[in-house]
C-alpha cells in the first residue's frame, strides 16, 4: 500500500496514519487484527474519518 494514498483522505496526518491504520495492521506491541488488511482500514477511515 502507498501512504500517500492513505495521507489523502480528508483530514488525515500522518500521526492518524500511524494510529488508525499502521497500529491495527500489527507491531512491535500488538498482533495484527485477524482478517483486516490496509485496503480494508483504508475503507473504514474513508467512511467514518481518521480518530
């Protein structure tokens, strides 16, 4: 997945970037979420926004 196609979504930083989608697709701290991938998320924060 491209960031910059993450970063144009209205109102989305690249601190949000990090927490709503980097951050449930898994890191050092915390597995990923079963069954969602970035295309998904990406989804989800075009629909409801970024937190």
């Amino acid at each position: 997945m491209n960031p910059k196609e993450a970063l144009e979504v209205p109102d989305m930083n690249m601190s949000q970037l990090l927490f709503d989608l980097c951050i449930p697709l898994g890191c050092d701290y915390l597995e990923p979420i079963k069954d969602v991938g970035p295309k998904f998320l990406l989804k989800l924060i075009r629909e409801y926004g970024a937190s």
